[in-house]
C-alpha cells in the first residue's frame, strides 16, 4: 500500500499514526510533528501526523471544532512542507473532498460515527488515497467486511482499519481483543486506536474523568501482543489544555513512555512470530 512518496507499507515496519485530536494553530502542531517524528526515528517505525480539521460530532455547538477548512489546509501543507511526513484527516462530508481535502491528505479516514454512510465511503474510495476506516463504536467487528467490500467496489484495495473500542454500557468503551484476529482475517492492516479507547463519552473531554489514561499501559501492552500493523494514538504538548479530548491525549513525557513501550513488545512479538 502506497501512503506517501517514501512511506510504502508492506508489513516490514510498523505504522505510528499520532497527533493532535483537532488542528488548533501552527505552533502546536508544528511542534507535536518534530517531536513525534523524533520518537519515530528512535524506533524506527514509520510515521503518519494525524489531526482532524473539523471535529463534528462536539457534545456542544459552543466547543471548538475546528478552524476555517482554508486555514487548516495551509497550515497542512506546511507541514508537509517543513517535516516531509505524510498526513490523515477524517472527512465528515463528500463535498469537503472538492475542497482541496483531496489534494492535501496522504490518507483519508472515515470516522467511526458515519461508518455506515455509504455515500460518504465511496466518495472517499474512489480518490484511490488510501482509506482508514474506523469500526463504530456499535459494529460488530465482522460487519467490517461489508465496509471494505464498499471501498473495493470502487477498485480501490488501500484500506487501513483501525479498533477504537465497542459500547459498554452508557459513556463506557471495552476492548475486546477477538476484533484485532477478526478485523486481520479480512486481509488488510489493523491499528489500535489508543486514545479513542479509553474516553468516557458524554463527559465533557476538559473534565479529568472524561479519559482514562490510568488504564493505557494496560491496554497498549494487550493490544501490542496481537501483531498489529501498528499504533493510533494522540499526543499534544499540553493535554489539560488542549480544546478536544484533553482528558485521553497524551504529553510528550506520557507518548514517550507509553509509545516506547507498545512498539517493543510489537516486535517482540513479530520477531517471535517470525521465528
């Protein structure tokens, strides 16, 4: 699978997609990419920026959601520009495709709460970038194969899926590690999606009990163990005051620890594997 000019994914090195949850300005995420790059250097995994130009799915209209989408593209292209790293966007609507998204993104991702919008998946299928799909919070990981049968109609076979957790109750993920071996016998690449896992929707994310980051080390070791194709994660160089999710993104100090960790026992366990 082609992600970008230098960055060919094919199984031999582990994905590190991470960054910011929403796009805030320049300076943080310029100063987010240089060090996730570093961190990815150091372990030698390739590396996709990730952060969302919109977020539209707030629990209030009164939250911010994202800048101006001709803003945002700027400031990705600069990235692009000044870090030479390819970058992943989630698309809330086809006509955000006309827009210049298109030309931006290096990947395009479906987010988890329009999965099933099947206007939306084809439209971004047929660009031919490769697709990150997100498995709703409310699928069974076996319905995933009707999604990727979508993307594949239009000739397109550059999918990524990406576990984020499945509903538990009100305002409760769990992680259920059958969805990693069901979701890879569809034959395409599996991340865990970190972060997402451990939010407790409905509380607001600048309230601390809105995340559970207590129970990362945990999971990331559990996850890692499965032989994934890598990591989804977000990372921002002050969570607390981070305006979307700042209860589950990690600090620097927290993504070096934690992403560290989750990518040694990935190769351990490939290396096992491989025997």
């Amino acid at each position: 699978m082609r992600i970008s000019d230098k960055i060919t994914y094919d199984g031999s090195k582990q994905l590190l997609m991470a960054g910011n949850c929403i796009l805030e300005n320049k300076a943080i995420a310029f100063k987010t990419v240089d060090y996730l790059k570093t961190l990815a250097v150091k372990l030698d995994v390739d590396f996709v920026f990730k952060a969302s130009y919109k977020k539209d799915n707030r629990s209030s209209e009164k939250y911010f959601s994202g800048l101006p989408l001709p803003e945002a593209l700027r400031i990705f292209s600069e990235i692009k520009a000044e870090f030479d790293v390819p970058i992943i966007s989630d698309v809330h609507y086809p006509t955000e495709l006309n827009e210049g998204v298109s030309e931006v993104f290096d990947i395009l991702q479906v987010p988890a709460y329009l999965v099933m919008q099947t206007e939306l998946v084809l439209s971004l299928a047929k660009t031919g970038k490769p697709i990150n799909v997100k498995k709703a919070q409310f699928l069974h990981p076996v319905d995933m194969e009707n999604v990727c049968k979508k993307i594949e109609s239009t000739g397109n076979q550059s999918i990524i899926l990406t576990e984020r957790g499945t509903c538990f109750g009100y305002r409760d993920l769990v992680v259920d590690i059958r969805s990693f071996q069901i979701m890879k016998s569809l034959g395409y690449p599996v991340l865990f999606d970190a972060g997402h896992s451990i939010r407790k929707y409905g509380i607001p994310s600048s309230d601390p009990a809105g995340g559970t980051k207590q129970f990362l080390p945990s999971l990331m070791s559990a996850c890692a163990a499965t032989n994934l194709a890598g990591l989804f994660i977000e990372v921002h160089p002050d969570p607390q005051n981070a305006l979307c999710d700042a209860a589950s993104q990690l600090s620097f100090d927290e993504a070096g620890r934690l992403i560290t960790r989750y990518f040694k026992i990935a190769n351990f366990v490939k290396q096992f594997n491989n025997g």
